[in-house]
C-alpha cells in the first residue's frame, strides 16, 4: 500500500472523486505494472500539527510507502516555521521508525510572503529530507508553474489536469521507492 498523507492538495479539494493526485497516482502505477494500491489520507485545512496528530493511523494502516505533503496550510497561516520543522520531524521520525518508505513533497509560498519566510520555510523541507534520507520534491507544484488550467479559480488547488501532473511529477522520484 502506498498512502498519500497531505493536506487538501492531496485530499483534491473543489475536485470530483477520482480526480485528485493520488487518483491520478493510482492510474499512473497502475499503467506503469506496479501493484500498489495508493490510499489517499489528505485533509482540507490540515496543518503539520494535524499530520503529527494523525501519524499513528497511517503507520497503522502499514504503508509500504507513504507520501507526505503537509506545510502549506502553515505557510498560509503564517505560523512559525520553527514550530512547521519540528511537526514534520515528529511526523518524518515516526514513519521511519516503523520502517515506511518516505516521499516528501515540498511546496512553497506566494511571492507576497517576503523572500526571507519563503527561503526559511522551503528550506525546513529540504533539510528535513536530507536529515531523513527522504525522497524528495522541493516543490510538488513545479510543473504547473505558467501551466494555463491546472489550477483552481483559488489560485492554490490543482485542478483535475493539475492533479495528473502532480502525478507526473512524483512518479520518477517515487519509483526507487516502489517494486513490482
């Protein structure tokens, strides 16, 4: 099983069923001959403090891999990023302590946050992959970026055709991390 843990990027807010990323995700695996079956554990508005609340059901759920995308809604929130570190490092610790496979999903902030909180908060993922070993992907938006279509009217949700690309753009990242 693979599990994809997030907030509502990952959940497919303002999407139908099916439409999400990790639907696109199951579609792609499934495509590409792996067997896994991709569990979506996304929650709109969830915070890094809700991932750290909520870890023990996806290590319970007993996940090969789990993908993991928290962090935007505290950007967003404007919480402290020293508290944004240490909830992913509680949520990272806790995944590899039950031996679970980890992809971790960067995102970053709207220009109007000021250079010095972006740089700090996509800093906290880099660093914290590094110091997990993690798969990673600095920015699970990258290629979306001047994509016309693929996001919502609220500027920050992917849209159907953004929820492929998503998939898109994890699948080589997250294939070191699969086996058919």
């Amino acid at each position: 099983m693979l599990i994809c843990y997030g907030d509502s990027i990952t959940a497919g807010h303002g999407l139908n069923p099916g439409q999400s990323f990790p639907d696109a995700l199951q579609r792609d695996l499934d495509k590409n001959g792996y067997s896994y079956k991709v569990s979506n554990m996304g929650t709109s508005g969830a915070t890094t403090k809700d991932a750290v609340v909520n870890v023990g059901t996806v290590i319970k759920a007993h996940p090969s891999v789990v993908i993991v995308e928290f962090g935007g809604n505290d950007g967003l929130r404007g919480l402290p990023l020293e508290q944004t570190r240490k909830n992913l490092d509680a949520v990272l610790t806790a995944l590899n302590a039950a031996h679970i496979r980890i992809l971790l999903a960067g995102i970053t902030l709207p220009p109007n946050y000021g250079q010095d909180y972006i740089g700090t908060f996509d800093r906290v993922f880099s660093d914290l992959a590094a110091k997990h070993h993690a798969a990673f992907i600095p920015m699970i938006y990258k290629d979306l970026v001047n994509v016309p279509g693929t996001i919502q009217e609220d500027g920050i949700h992917p849209t159907a055709r953004g929820s492929e690309i998503i998939a898109s753009t994890l699948l080589p990242v997250l294939k070191p991390l699969l086996h058919k």
